[in-house]
C-alpha cells in the first residue's frame, strides 16, 4: 500500500495500483461495482490491443483508483453523493454548485492517486 495523507478515517488503505489489488479495495468499499469493473476492464484490455497501445490500460487504472479512493474515505464519498443528488435540482444555482462540487471531488481524488 501506498504512503498517503491523512483524511481522518479511511475503509481501506489506498490500493496499488494494480487490477488485483483494485479489485480487492473494491470488494470492500463498492462490492455491487465489481461487474462494471470487469466490464471496463475487458473492454480496456480490447481497446488496448486494436490500438497497439497502453493507453487504455493506463485510463483504467487511474479511473478506478480515482473511484476507490473517493469510495474508501467517507468524506469524499459523502460530498460525491450529495453533489451528484443535486445535479439535476429544480434551483439552477443549487445544479450549478454540485456540478463545481462534483469536479472538485473528482480532482481531489484524482491528484491522490495520481503518481
């Protein structure tokens, strides 16, 4: 497992990164999600051999380690949800924030397991 600041309580530490231990942090933080995670993972792994390229391997692997991560610390995960409820609200301003809200999470999670 990776060094990592600290953000209070975390479900799991941060995963490597590698598919068996996404996976694993997964099955602990976001079980329901490991058929996606398969899907997409196969779907990476055709896309990288049409393409003669790592790319899509690399764009897996960042995905869902920017998903666990917001999954595996409360904090990110309850802002995540209260800003995707909020998406589609009747008040635009309200809309507008979750969106601002929803990228910041998105960023926050994204530069911590971006190496």
């Amino acid at each position: 497992m990776s060094t990592q600041a600290d953000h209070g309580h975390e479900l799991v530490p941060r995963p490597e990164q590698t598919p068996d231990a996404l996976r694993a942090a997964l099955a602990v933080v976001d079980p329901g999600r490991l058929p996606e995670m398969q899907r997409t993972k196969d779907e990476a792994f055709a896309q990288a051999v049409e393409w003669q390229s790592l790319s899509p391997l690399r764009s897996w692997v960042l995905t869902w380690s920017r998903d666990i991560e917001i999954a595996r610390r409360p904090d990110l995960a309850a802002r995540h949800a209260r800003a995707t409820s909020d998406l589609e609200h009747e008040d635009a301003d309200i809309a507008r924030e979750a969106l601002r809200e929803l990228s910041a999470v998105l960023d926050e999670a994204m530069k911590a397991v971006h190496v």
